[in-house]
C-alpha cells in the first residue's frame, strides 16, 4: 500500500507542479507567454502524469480487492516483485501513450499562437490547427479514453464486490474502515474521468468561458489536491508518523531556544 502510495505521490506533485507554478507567475506578472518547447514539454509531461495516475488507481483498487477479498493469498499475489512489475508498466505505458499523443497534437500546423487556457490544453491547441491532420490525435484521445473508461469498469466492478465482501464483516467499525477508504477513492476517480471526458471529447467553444476553466481546474488540479487526503492524512499510521515527526522537531527547537537562554 505504501509504494503504490508513494508512487501516486509523485504522480501527484508532477502534474500539479507542471501547471500550477508557471500559472501563478504568469498571473503574478501578468504575462501570457509560454514558450513552444515549454508547451511540447508541458503537453506530453502532463498527459504522462494524468494516465499514471488513472492507471495506479486502477492498480490500486485491484491491491484493494486482493486485500478484502482474498486476503489469505495477499502476499503471495502482491509481492514486492509484482508491485514493482505493475508500477514499471504504469510508468512505461503512460509515457509511450503521453509520447503519441504529443507527437499527434504538434505535427499539425497552427493558424494561431493563442490559446484559451491557463496551460496548454490539448483540445484548444487542435482547434487551431490549420489543416485536417489533427484527426490522427483525435483518434488517439478517443482510444485513450476508451482505456480509460475500460479502468473506469474495472474500478467499478471491482468495488462491487468488494462491497459484497465488507457487508459481510461482522464489526461494524471494520465495515465502517473499508467503506470510508473505497467511497473516496470512486468519488475523485469519477470526477477526474467526468471532467476531463467533457473538456477532451467535446469540440471547444470559439471564445474561453468561466465554465471551461472550471472543467479544467476539475481534472487538472482537484484530483491530485485529494489524493494526499483521502490517501495520506486519513492513513492512521501516516498521521502517527507526521505528529511525531513536528513535535520531535518543535521538542528540538525548544531545546535549542531553552540551551541559548541558559
């Protein structure tokens, strides 16, 4: 659980860093500039770290299920050995799938350097494309999100029986654990998928709207903001770690502050 955490962590500071930090300052100084390798690099990082993090959910809710349905064969079936071989995968195929579809949006030539958005959206980069090439990626975001909701299924399914397995737990707080962890997790993988489906399967309106800016905050920046705390400051252990640490280091800065006045 805690490298599958680990790795959803990363995941999460990778794609809010790449959006977040350049819209502040541009906000701050008021510019509007990016340049056309920045916008590459920002398009293929940021759907790289979008599939990782649909498909750790995904592996994520399988770990869930083999833990609360199986879980006399749990450390037979999620060994240290198939963790790491899951998370290779997840790294490798998203950033081949982040490659094509980067390489789809910028062979095509664009009419405009304009773009309505705080970042470089895919979506509003093809509307200014200038000729029929963009139906490549178009083609490559629909088959990417039929994967995704393919993930989407399984997660669903999945959870259907792990329901079927908690209902059947004697102890209402352990019945109580189970739901609070699985609810969560269904809830910002819906929103993610949801959001994103509308702002990328939808043909972009020809002047920006509040509306559109909400959608893209929804999936891009949300998700990742939820994670650490469905995840993280809900993990019991986690906590424990983190109250220790602060107060090892506020006992260490009283001593401090304590050996000066002396």
């Amino acid at each position: 659980m805690y490298f599958f955490l680990m790795n959803l962590a990363l995941q999460d500071i990778g794609s809010v860093s790449l959006i977040v930090p350049k819209s502040v300052i541009n906000s701050i100084i008021n510019a509007r500039h990016i340049s056309y390798s920045g916008c590459v690099t920002q398009v293929l990082l940021f759907v790289f770290f979008i599939d990782c993090d649909i498909s750790l959910l995904t592996v994520m809710a399988y770990d869930r299920f083999i833990a609360i349905c199986n879980p006399l064969r749990y450390e037979m079936i999620m060994n240290r050995k198939a963790c790491i071989k899951m998370i290779g995968s997840v790294w490798i195929a998203s950033f081949l799938n982040a490659a094509l579809n980067t390489i789809g949006t910028f062979t095509t030539h664009f009419c405009s350097n304009a773009i309505n958005q705080f970042y470089c959206e895919i979506p509003q980069l093809l509307k200014l494309a200038c000729s029929d090439a963009f139906v490549i990626e178009i083609a490559g975001i629909i088959f990417s999100f039929t994967l995704a909701f393919g993930c989407f299924a399984f997660i669903f399914v999945t959870y259907i029986q792990i329901f079927t397995a908690v209902l059947k737990i004697p102890s209402v707080q352990g019945r109580k654990k189970a739901f609070s962890t699985c609810f969560p997790h269904l809830t910002v993988f819906s929103l993610f998928l949801f959001t994103s489906s509308f702002a990328y399967l939808r043909t972009p309106s020809d002047t920006p709207s509040n509306f559109e800016f909400a959608i893209t905050i929804m999936y891009s920046i949300v998700p990742p903001m939820l994670n650490p705390l469905i995840y993280s400051l809900r993990n019991k252990d986690i906590k424990n770690c983190s109250f220790k640490a602060f107060l090892s280091e506020d006992f260490y800065i009283n001593q401090q502050e304590l050996g000066a006045n002396m």
